[in-house]
C-alpha cells in the first residue's frame, strides 16, 4: 500500500538485515542504545555508526525528536538514529511523529530512497502499544507527503522482530491517517527491563 507516492511494506524479520539505504535505530538522546536494535545493528557489522553517534550527543545531546543520519560502516548503508527512546509517556507519541517525519526530510535531502525502520517507542522501555506506534509512523508519513508530494523517497519497510504485523497491518488498512495526539497507553514492565537486560528471574 502506498501513502502518497511512498510505498510502505510491513513485515516480520530484522530490520538490520533489511535491503535499504538507510536503517533506522532508536536511540537515547545523549548516548547511543547498544542494546536492542543497536545490538542488531552492531552484529550486522554497522557499529561504528552507533558509535559516530555516541561520541556527537555525548558532546551535544539531542531533544527527544531530533535526528541524526551518519555512515554505519558499511558500503551504501547509512543509519537513522531517531531519539525517541527516552521519551514521557505523555509525549512519546508525538515524538516518535516529529522524528519519523524530520527523518523524512533529511533522507530527502541526502538523497535517500529506501528506509527499513523498526517499531518505535514499544520496546522494553517504551509507552506506546504496537497500534500507536503504526499510527504514529504512518501519520508522520502522511503529514510530510502532504507537504512534500514530489519526494523521492520511495519505499518505507516497518519491521516487526517476533510479533505479530496483525496491529500495524490493521492501522494501514484503515488508511486513515491523520495526527492525533495520544498518550502512551503501555505500561513500563520492570519484569521485561530485567530480561531484557539478561538477568531474568
């Protein structure tokens, strides 16, 4: 399905393994996630672009919201570090909105065509359920093209990693698109954080 002139695919797989010009990661805004995502990416071999990041925010930190795209250490692949990781609940939504669509610009501007993204905003320490974060990423979609019909971005993947696609699917389908600001309805699971983190129980 298309939003504007940009074709968005869902699937499941591992969005550091994905076929695109850019890849993006969620990060915290002064300090680049190495967990999670980062992990992925830093196995796939693009470490050094978690670390250009790293050392820029440690100097100047990010809002939650702002971007940065830097070389991933791999030939033709550039990353997307988006700080939306530490976003409140009561604001992650609107920042995952403002980062997916000030990462659209920027990929417009370097002249980026192809873009694999994970969920954003769900993860252990996320806010948002699998529904808000596919309304948030497609809206924020639909407000740049709105904006900006003769992009050349062409293809957004949203990659799912061991979940359903069901919620994400059901949110395109609809195609309805507009911004509206929601709070955070997933609550933090201090359970989750801790296997996450490799502890377990």
């Amino acid at each position: 399905m298309n939003i504007g002139n940009i074709e968005v695919i869902i699937k499941n797989g591992n969005v550091a393994l994905e076929n695109a010009d850019c890849i993006v990661v969620p990060e915290f805004n002064d300090c680049a996630s190495y967990g999670g995502v980062g992990a992925a990416i830093s196995d796939c071999g693009m470490r050094h672009g978690l670390n250009i990041y790293h050392e820029a925010v440690q100097q100047n930190p990010l809002t939650s919201g702002q971007i940065m795209i830097t070389e991933s250490g791999l030939k033709n692949i550039k990353l997307a570090h988006l700080a939306t990781v530490s976003a409140e609940k009561a604001e992650q939504f609107r920042v995952v909105f403002e980062a997916v669509v000030r990462l659209l610009a920027e990929a417009d501007k370097q002249g980026i065509k192809t873009i694999a993204m994970p969920e954003l905003g769900t993860g252990i320490i996320g806010y948002l359920t699998q529904e808000q974060s596919a309304r948030a990423i497609f809206a924020a979609v639909n407000e740049y093209v709105l904006h900006n019909s003769k992009t050349n971005i062409e293809r957004l993947t949203l990659i799912i990693f061991r979940s359903s696609t069901t919620p994400a699917e059901n949110v395109l389908a609809r195609g309805r698109f507009d911004y509206q600001e929601e709070i955070g309805a997933k609550e933090f699971s201090v359970t989750k954080w801790f296997e996450g983190m490799g502890y377990g129980w």
